[in-house]
C-alpha cells in the first residue's frame, strides 16, 4: 500500500532508554600488571582519523557548460549530509542504544519523511513513502557491560565494548576465563581448549569491517561459552558488523584501544605467574516485533517516447552517524532529484528513484520489498543504478604504534578508491565507467568487474543490469564514520558522475544495456 505525506506523521513510540554500562565490580584506578588503562570511549560524532588541515581535498572538475548545474554543487550536498547525519545524532541523544537511522525506528522514519519532502521540492508530483512492516524481529541491545577480572585486582570495564547481532541475552551475569585464540582459524584452535572459555578473537579490518568477517563457527563448536572480538582500528570506537557472531552465544566487538589493552593483559598477567584473567559480560537483548519501515519512492518523467525506466537507489538507514554509510549516497540522490527534475530536455526513459529501507536489518530489506510493492513500477526497469558510499576520504596509515597494538590512519586528499562493477559487464556501460570516471576526476579501480556487493542484492530477480561503484573503509559501520571524514568535493564529483551516467544510459538503445549473450 502506498501511502504520502501521512507517514512523517505517524511514529513508532519511542520505548529507548539510554544504554548504561553496568559494571558488576569497581573500576580500577592503577595500572594493572604495570599497564597504563584505557582512556575510554572514543567521542561519538568526532573522527578518530587523523584529519589535517595543511592540504584540502582536490577541488571537483566541472566541466565546460556544467557549471548550471548548480543542484549538483558540493556545498549544497553538504548541507543534505548534515542534514542527514543530524537523524542519527539525534537519536542518540533521544537514549537510543543501538542508535542511528535504524529501520524499525523514528530515526529512521524521520529520515525518510525529509527526503519525501526534499523530493516534492524538487518539483516531483508522483512521491509516496511505501510502509512495510519488517517480517524479522529487530534485534536491539539495551544495556550491556564487558569487564576484565584478576584476582587481587579492580575490575576494568571496558567502555567500547558493543554486543554484536544475534548475540543472545545474558540470564544476570557470564563470567569465565578467558583464552585468546588469534584470528580463531582452525590453525590456531588446534591446540587450543576453549570449553567454558570466552575466546578473544583478533580482527585486522583491512580496509574495513566487511573485509574482516570471519567463520568462527568452529569457537562457538568447540564450546567457547562468549566470544570477543578485537577490532584493530585507532582510538577506542563502537562498531558494528555482521559476520562471526552466534545466536547461541554473545559476542561483542572491542575498540583499537580497549583491544590492545585486553591482550597486552592477558600476556602480562601469564608473564606475572598469575592465574588467567577473566572476563565478567552482561546484556539484555529486545526483539521488537511489527516493526516499521518505509521506502520513499519517487517518479522524474521521461519524454513518454519509452515505456521504460532505470531504477536510482539509495539505501537511507546507517549505523552510528552513518556519514558515509550512506548519507553520501543519500545526499547524491538527493541531489540528482533536483537535477533531473528541472532538467531539460528530458530523458527518453523515466528515472525511479528509491531511498531504500533496511540494508542493515534482517527482513527488512527495501529492494525486497519494491519489488513486491510496486510491480507496476519494476516491471518496466531495464536498469539499476545504486549510489552507496561514494566519498569518503581514503585513510593511509600513517604510524603504526605497535605498544598501543594498534596503526593511526590519515585521510588523503582524494577519496577512497571504489570498485565499479556491472553485473551483466556490457561493454558499453563499462565504457561509460571509464569515461564518467576521467571526466570528473573520480577514483575507481581500473578494472570494471561483475560484481555488485551493497544494496543490489535485492534487486537481483529483475533479471537486468546492476551497476555502481563502492568502497567499504576502516571506519566502515564504526562510530568514526563521521562528517568529518567526507570530501565535500567528492560529493560533487559523485553527484556530476552519476547525473552523466544516468542520462547516458536513460538515453541509450536498450541493447546496449543488456546485449544479448
């Protein structure tokens, strides 16, 4: 059922409470085992990169004649991303525990109202918000606590610990020895006894998050009663990821700092002769049902000499700030509805443009659910394009500090290069990547592959070509993933070189989008 402005009015009650560290013992106060503590969470909202001011980012290249294109300009993005990370911040600030533009929650839905509004000022008469109801119960955390035990010693708790989906709750508290195990290959379990034990895992992100997802199945097999896991990233952030976690036992993820410190004891304490240290967990876990979500769909008339249309795409809900997970590419779609729908002449096909719900949350997924919503809509795509973390500053390492277990990264003047790819890899649209790429300075790989990871997948059953381009950073699903790390110019270049490959496919014969094999 489609339904307009009546959704941005009609919220899911806010039931959140802010999420509190309960510590089942003191904090400690000295160094533990001669090792200076942790210095506690990272500040949410500010970056944990190092971000310089000696060089800005390389100006956007506008070409010849496209300076009109004033909807496209860096600065007006940037006024959407902020607008758009603002949902997140405030979300925190309402309690929320596992906070952002989550689907299934007012953060979420706020975000999606805004975007419906931004395309009515655009000028688009045929703009809906599609609720769904998310067929999945939504896993949300409440309050949690990771904290280390010795004997003869305060506790420490560790203040970056986030509990990972679909860890179960803890009946009270879980204490249990602890074991580290690496990176949890079989390798490494071999020799290994984990029964009763709460194995240590460590992850090197490289690049980022979704690079590092690991099977541990064989921890939780060999009988490990919790897991957690190490991320190796500067400061001391919150993450969030799917992969190597549970359902039958709980696992968080540790900040760079918080991770460091953790093993750096472990050691220090065997060196000692000390008995080996413990970890004590607690969590309690909701699982909401009946959630709500929505996609917010709008329509930009072609010529009428085609029944066809090309999908653009945008997932709108984040983790954490979100700023390029995916305000960016929120932002950029945004702003090619302005672009679009004051452009003329118009483009033979018409262009759809979602802002897609749940690409982070199970059973909720917003392509999934256009597909079965809009029949009338997708029946006539011949293409998608989807517009996912498009310009983040790329992050060099810049020191590794090995006694902080650890490596500091510096963002670049450039943005992170992003792997393009066309599913079906008609030559033409590869062509089109190559040349879009060039024009406008963007920085993709050279090689333009089939794959599509990101928020295609649920477009997949149309049967048509798939194409983007994307990165997955250090930051990646990280409370790091701020405004700060986002090149206003690269939201120009994103926005100039989606609104030239967009008209250059809505323009072209249909058998070069999808040549016949």
């Amino acid at each position: 059922m489609t339904r307009k402005k009546e959704l941005r009015w009609v919220r899911i009650a806010a039931t959140t409470t802010l999420a509190m560290v309960v510590s089942p013992v003191l904090f400690a106060q000295t160094p533990w085992f001669g090792l200076e503590l942790p210095a506690g969470l990272s500040t949410p909202h500010e970056p944990t990169i190092i971000i310089a001011t000696d060089a800005a980012p390389l100006p956007a290249i506008v070409p010849p004649g496209e300076e009109r294109f004033a909807d496209l300009e860096g600065d007006r993005l940037r006024r959407y991303l902020e607008t758009i990370v603002g949902f997140s911040v405030q979300s925190r600030a309402n309690g929320d525990a596992l906070w952002g533009r989550v689907a299934g929650t007012p953060a979420f839905l706020d975000t999606a109202a805004w975007v419906a509004e931004e395309f009515e000022k655009a000028g688009l008469d045929d703009v809906s918000l599609d609720e769904f109801v998310i067929s999945e119960p939504l896993w949300v955390p409440t309050t949690w606590a990771v904290t280390i035990l010795a004997d003869g010693e305060s506790g420490v708790v560790l203040e970056s610990a986030f509990p990972q989906r679909p860890s179960p709750a803890i009946d009270g508290v879980l204490t249990a020895p602890v074991i580290f195990v690496g990176t949890g290959s079989p390798a490494e379990l071999a020799n290994v006894d984990v029964r009763g034990a709460i194995a240590v895992v460590h992850k090197k992100p490289d690049p980022g998050l979704y690079h590092s997802r690991i099977d541990t199945s064989d921890v939780v097999a060999r009988g490990a009663v919790a897991m957690v896991h190490v991320i190796e990233l500067p400061g001391n952030m919150h993450s969030f990821d799917a992969g190597g976690c549970a359902a039958t036992i709980p696992c968080f993820h540790l900040g760079g700092e918080d991770g460091a410190f953790l093993e750096a004891a472990i050691g220090a304490a065997a060196d000692a002769g000390h008995a080996p240290l413990r970890i004590a967990l607690s969590l309690e876990v909701e699982r909401r049902t009946n959630t709500t979500a929505a996609n917010v769909v709008a329509v930009v008339p072609g010529t009428g000499r085609s029944t066809e249309n090309i999908i653009v795409n945008a997932h709108a809900d984040g983790w954490f700030d979100g700023a390029s997970d995916n305000g960016d590419g929120l932002a950029v779609l945004v702003s090619l509805a302005h672009h679009f729908a004051g452009r003329q002449p118009a483009l033979d096909r018409d262009l759809v443009l979602v802002a897609s719900a749940g690409h982070h949350t199970s059973g909720g997924n917003g392509a999934t659910a256009l597909l079965s919503q809009r029949p009338e809509l997708t029946a006539n795509t011949v293409l998608v394009v989807n517009i996912e973390h498009v310009a983040q500053l790329n992050m060099s390492t810049s020191l590794a500090r090995p006694e902080r277990g650890f490596r500091d990264l510096v963002a670049d003047v450039v943005e992170f290069p992003k792997s393009a790819g066309v599913s079906n890899r008609a030559p033409f649209l590869r062509e089109l990547f190559g040349k879009a790429a060039a024009r406008y300075g963007v920085n993709i790989y050279q090689q333009v592959g089939p794959g599509v990871p990101g928020d295609l997948g649920g477009y997949r059953p149309l049967g048509v070509p798939l194409i983007q381009f994307i990165y997955a950073s250090p930051v990646y699903h990280t409370t790091g993933d701020v405004l700060e790390t986002i090149s206003t110019p690269g939201l120009e270049r994103a926005a100039r070189f989606h609104a030239y490959l967009i008209k250059a496919a809505a323009d072209a014969p249909r058998e070069l989008l999808d040549p016949p094999s």
